[in-house]
C-alpha cells in the first residue's frame, strides 16, 4: 500500500496502469514527488478512445496534465510541475498536495538485465526506474504499479515496486461492518433499570443507555437469543449515548411472508426488515452464493410494487463481465442483449411466479410470469449517464464489480421516490485491479453506515442446498 505519511521524501514513477484506475492519483502523493515516463504517456494515448470507464479515466488525466502544463516552459518543466488542486469530496481547506509532478524529457538509459530483453512497454519503465534509482541519491525511488507481474520483475532486478492502493476503502475486508449485532444473554440485566419502552402506531420502542451503545448506528440490526428471543433495530443514536430502538417484524413465521417467501435464518429477516422499511433509501446485501439476496430482493420488490403501489415499476442492471469466454456481439433491443446476463433474474422470478400462483395450471403460471416480467425492466450500466429513475425500486446486482466512481454514478441516477438496493460478493470480483478492499461495493457499505435512511446486511448461510452450501465451504 503507498504510504503517504513516510519520513522521508520519495520519488514516485508511476505506471499506465495505475492512472488509467484511478485519475486522480496525481494527486494523491501529498508531499512526495511523481515521475511519468514518456512511454506511459503514449500508453495514454493509445487507450483514450472509446466510451469504456478506462477510455474516460484516461481522458481525464489529460485534462489534468493539460491543466498543469498551461503557462509553462521547458525549464519549468524539468523542474517539476506544481501539483495543486481540490478533489471532489474535499473542501477548500483539505490538505493539498505539496509534491511535484516530473515528466520524462531526457533520455534514461540504462541497460536491463539480459533475462528482460525486448522494448516492451513494461521493460522500458523498468530500464526508466533503474536509471533514476542510479541517479537519484538523495531520496527513495519506488515504482508504483497495480500489474503484479510487473512489480515482481521489478524486484528481481533490484528495485522496489509497491501497489496502489489509495482507493482502498478498508484495511482489511474482515472491518466491514455487518450491519447486525448479537447481544450478550445480560442485555437485559445490565440495562433492566435504566429501559424505557413504548408503543406508538402498533410499534414497540425502547430507549437503551449504557457503555454498549457506543458502537451502534441508525439501521444496526439487533439480535438476542437467550434467554429469550428478541430482535430490533437502532432509530436514532443520541450523543448522550442514549440509543432508541425498534422491534421488528420476524419474517421468519409464515404469517409475515413476503411474495410467499419466509426468511430460513435471522439475518435474511433483517435483510426483509430493511427492503421493506418505506424510510430505507438505500439497502446493501453481502453474501457469498445461495444466501437468498436476489430472491429476498425481488419478493420485496414485487411487492412494494405490485401489491403496496409504492414504486411504479423495478429497474435491474449490472456489470456485464463474463466468467468464462466472451460470447461475442448479441443482437436485439438493450433489454434483449441484457437478457442472457440476467439469469438469476429469471431463475428467481421462476420460484416466485410459482409461490404466489402454484395451484393454478400451465396457463396462470404463464399469465402470472408475464405479469411479474412486465414490471422489471432490465437496462444496462452503459446508458446509465445523464438519466433520473422517480418512484422505482432499482436493483443493482453484482454491485462487487463495481468501481467507487461507477456506483457514484449510478446512485446519484436517483430520484425522488426511488430505493436502490445493491446485491453481491466480494469474494467473487471478476474486474481486473479491483480488490475486496477498493470495491465500489465495499466503498457503499462503508460509506452509507449511520446514514438514517440506509441499511446493509451481510447474509453468511447459504439456503440454496446442502449441495451448494458445502461446495461453498470446501471448493
């Protein structure tokens, strides 16, 4: 990981590939100095075109370098550029950075080793390393890339490469919240005198004090187990330490099921609780396979749709990156080309159309799957710019393949009246450079935590089968 807060000042050579994932990272070096070989411009170059997030990424970073250049002559140049800027999310009184920004303008020769031959563009940045690290005394030179390979040649000739991983949300993927909590079997005895409750509406509520508090957060599912079953959900946490919870419904018993569809454990109750709640705007669902998100998703969504009129219609999307080979160019309509990536869409609409309508025969199950159908429509995130989504419920699945910059995109598509839920598993992540700590899934969990309107749930049993429970597990 960079670590911007070393003692001494460095010298930063940065690869193609680390601007390409993230633009601003000209600025995130703070004090330290940045080197751009000219080889790595032209890699710039070469991948501008096109309307991939890279293509935009790429042509961001020219209008930044374009910016710095303005008003500059060729000994300004060799002197380092002067890196100053206010990124989005900062305020004018954010540290800015302090370093300098070095473009190449001399030729640095410097011969490889004979076991790295050839004028690849990787080579050539490592010949550029060697030659500066040769040169330059008075400072450390890293190489900063997110190509593995390319930072294990590095070490293998004697320099040293590091990863960028400024983007990176977490530390460790294990920090993230869950978005539930156990209680110890002395909740009760430890808070008995000072527990205050009410009932308002039908609901049940409690105000909590105590030092147990003091890690809770709106939407923070609670669970107690001994010695006697209860579940509720923080409203409001006071500065005081003073937290208000609620009661919430156990969709676990077959008179609360939604769609047809009962939870198999406690957390799919919580993850019901919050795709059901009115006031939750923003709902996130972790878990690996066969732990019930789609499904849950969909059943509450139909019906906040179709029976509770809620939302107009449901709107479902995701990144298309295959697991295997690509299939090629498909044809039809945007919601035809989309079709084949949404199977899990039509495998859980399977289930559903048959809970809500299994006693009737082939034609109501027909009937019943093209009502259901008739209510999704399934767009993709490549023409998701510039458009507003008013009083529906988006669903965003494989959101885990999603980069910070993407899902910000697509978040801020909603309008009023619209929930958007995002769905998966950052142990499956299928983007190249992106990792369970930089996800933009990971980024919306840690992000949206306190927020009164937004819930997350992290699902860890699998009630698919036995079969895909153990394969889980063990494969």
């Amino acid at each position: 990981m960079i670590n911007t807060t070393r003692k001494h000042r460095c010298l930063f050579i940065l690869d193609t590939n680390v601007l390409m994932h993230d633009p601003t990272a000209l600025y995130r070096f703070m004090e330290h100095d940045i080197y751009l070989p000219m080889i790595v411009l032209e890699e710039l170059d070469a991948g501008k075109k096109g309307q991939s997030e890279t293509a935009r990424n790429v042509r961001q970073v020219s209008r930044f370098l374009d910016d710095m250049l303005t008003d500059v002559d060729i000994a300004t140049i060799n002197q380092g550029l002067s890196i100053h800027t206010v990124l989005h999310g900062q305020s004018e009184s954010s540290v800015t950075p302090t370093g300098r920004l070095f473009l190449q303008t001399r030729e640095e020769s410097n011969e490889l080793p004979i076991s790295l031959p050839g004028s690849r563009a990787d080579n050539q940045i490592l010949g550029i390393t060697l030659a500066l690290q040769e040169r330059i005394t008075d400072r450390e030179v890293i190489l900063v890339s997110k190509d593995i390979n390319l930072r294990i040649k590095a070490t293998a000739v004697g320099l040293k490469a590091e990863d960028y991983h400024n983007d990176q949300v977490l530390d460790d993927v294990s920090l993230l919240h869950t978005g539930h909590q156990i209680l110890g079997p002395d909740f009760w005895e430890a808070h008995g005198e000072a527990l205050e409750s009410w009932q308002d509406e039908g609901r049940v509520f409690y105000r909590v004090h105590g030092a147990d508090t003091a890690e809770w957060y709106p939407n923070l599912y609670l669970r107690l187990e001994a010695p006697a079953p209860f579940t509720a959900v923080v409203r409001q946490v006071e500065p005081d330490g003073t937290a208000v919870l609620e009661s919430v419904t156990n969709y676990q018993q077959e008179r609360h099921s939604v769609w047809g569809i009962t939870a198999r454990n406690p957390e799919q109750s919580f993850a019901l609780n919050a795709l059901m709640d009115p006031e939750v705007d923003f709902v996130s669902l972790l878990g690996q396979a066969g732990t019930g998100k789609t499904l849950l998703t969909l059943a509450a969504a139909l019906t906040q749709v179709l029976e509770q009129k809620l939302y107009t219609e449901i709107v479902m999307t995701r990144v298309t990156i295959p697991v295997g080979e690509d299939i090629g160019f498909l044809p039809g309509t945007e919601e035809e080309k989309m079709t084949p990536w949404m199977g899990a869409l039509m495998d859980n609409l399977e289930v559903l159309a048959k809970t809500d309508g299994g006693s009737g025969g082939s034609w109501e199950r027909a009937a019943t799957n093209d009502l259901l159908q008739s209510r999704i429509k399934i767009r993709s995130l490549n023409f998701m710019r510039g458009r507003t989504f008013q009083n529906k419920l988006v669903i965003i699945d494989e959101a885990q393949n999603l980069t910070a910059k993407q899902m910000r995109t697509l978040i801020t598509r909603a309008g009023p009246g619209t929930k958007m839920v995002c769905l998966g598993n950052i142990a499956q992540i299928d983007t190249p450079y992106l990792t369970e700590t930089s996800s933009g899934l990971t980024f919306v969990v840690d992000r949206f935590r306190g927020w009164p309107h937004g819930a997350h749930v992290t699902l860890t049993r699998g009630e698919r089968s036995r079969l895909a429970e153990f394969a889980a597990e063990v494969l």
